[in-house]
C-alpha cells in the first residue's frame, strides 16, 4: 500500500459517511474503477471486514477473462500470466508496492526503525525485485497448475475454474488476517486498517469468504481461504519480528503472500483428491 499524504489526497477529505459510502471509498482506494466516492480514511476502515467481498469481484472478473482466453485456446501458461497481471494492475499496483518495499526493508540490517526507514523511501532495491519475482512466478506457476488440472478434468472443471475467484478474495482476507493479528504504527493509513479489526469483525470475514468459497469451489475453496488466513498471519510474524509493526506496505505483502497461500492450499487439495 501507498501511503497516502493527508493534506494532499482527496482519501482524507471530510466527507459525509455511510456503510455503503466507505465501501464505495474502498473500492475507489484499492482499486482503477472511477468511482470517484472519498470518504475519511477512518470511515473507510471501518469497512475493512468487507474487503474480501470486494476481491471476490475482481476475483469474478478474473474468472471470466480467464474463462474467455480458454475458450480462444489460449495456453493455460498464457492465461495464468494475465489473470495475475490483471489483478496486481485491477488493484492499482498498491498491494504490489507493499511487496517490493517490505522485500527491501527485509534485506536491512539493523533496528525496526531503520528498516522502516527503508520501506518508507522511494528508491527500489534487489530485496524488492527479489521478492517480487518469486511471488509472481510461484503465483503464476500455481495458477497454471489449477488450470491444468481444470482442463485436464472435467468433473472437477467449475470447482477448479472457480479458484481464480476463491484466490482473490483470500488474497484480501490474508489482508485482514494480518490486520487482526498485528500492532499497529503511530502514523501511515496502515494503522486505521489495523485498529478497526476486531475478532468479531474477523469472523465475520470468514463466515462470508468461506460461504462465497463453498458455494464456488466447495470444500476445495474452504481451504482457499484458510490458505489466505496463513499467508497474512506469516506476514504479521515476519512483521512483528522485523518491524515490531504493521504499515501499510506490510498490509499490501500480505495480501499477494496471502494469494499465493491460497493457490497453494487448493492445490494441495486438488492433487489429493
């Protein structure tokens, strides 16, 4: 996540809210829609239990390109790599930026605070590249696996097809999962995430994701989620070990760390069953 300049940016303008107004903030926060609804970064935190709901969207959008480029017989090596690019460029790069400048501060020596001192500049270091290739080829290579095996079986074809749906919104629940499980900073917008995530906020979370799940991909999207529950909670202990801290771009790590776990757990579960 990009963190944002309070007196700068139209996020942070007084603005009448509602539940349905800080979704529609989110969406334009998180996303290249023009929707152009801002609200207070506080009103929009609120919402951040729904953030999942919204990857399953994009998720839905993802399904259906991928869908469209099968049915132009498209290689499945070929749609894995557009899918992934259209979701890391859907989101705006922000969750991306989190992954490159946490894979920097990662590969500093020193205090928390000098490692967060590194996060926070502007410059883009092998750390970051680094990380970035690894969870982007593993990503890909996951999802051309998950596709493979929908091509290959036709009985399973619409539960497999439906993990491209299943891994986006987990990606934001890994997002959420890190939210709940970590300390927030004393400035950025990561800490409005942070602090407006309670327990049962996040249970909620799960009970929605994981009916969107099963209703898509069965028990084999189940464990999608639970896949995106690891990923951001690994992030939060890398977080809290390197960092004592989450900020923003450790929120935005978590959620493509979150993916990756998601992909991974179903296709665990594919492999066994």
């Amino acid at each position: 996540m990009i963190e944002k300049d309070k007196e700068k940016d139209d996020y942070f303008a007084s603005e009448k809210s509602s539940p349905l107004r800080s979704i529609g903030g989110l969406i334009t926060f998180s996303t290249i829609l023009p929707l152009n609804i801002y609200t207070n970064i506080e009103e929009m935190a609120k919402m951040t239990w729904f953030w999942p709901v919204v990857g399953a969207l994009v998720g839905l959008i993802g399904l259906l390109i991928g869908y469209f480029l099968n049915i132009l017989h498209f290689p499945s090596f070929v749609i894995s790599a557009i899918i992934y690019s259209f979701f890391i460029w859907f989101n705006g790069f922000h969750h991306l930026d989190g992954l490159i400048d946490t894979g920097d501060a990662l590969m500093v020596h020193g205090s928390p605070e000098k490692k967060i001192g590194v996060m926070r500049d502007s410059m883009i270091g092998t750390g970051g590249i680094g990380l970035f290739f690894i969870v982007a080829i593993i990503s890909i290579a996951l999802l051309n696996s998950l596709i493979s095996i929908a091509l290959l079986n036709s009985l399973i074809f619409v539960g497999a097809v439906a993990t491209i749906l299943v891994c986006e919104m987990s990606a934001k629940v890994g997002l959420v999962s890190c939210c709940v499980t970590s300390k927030p900073g004393i400035d950025g917008t990561g800490k409005h995430f942070i602090k407006s995530m309670t327990i049962p906020k996040f249970i909620a979370t799960l009970i929605i994701t994981g009916a969107i799940a099963y209703f898509f991909a069965s028990f084999v999207g189940i464990l999608g989620v639970l896949g995106g529950v690891f990923g951001g909670a690994l992030i939060a202990l890398i977080g809290k070990n390197n960092f004592k801290i989450a900020t923003g771009d450790v929120l935005g790590a978590s959620n493509e760390i979150g993916r990756l776990f998601s992909l991974l757990f179903m296709l665990i579960a594919l492999i066994i069953l």
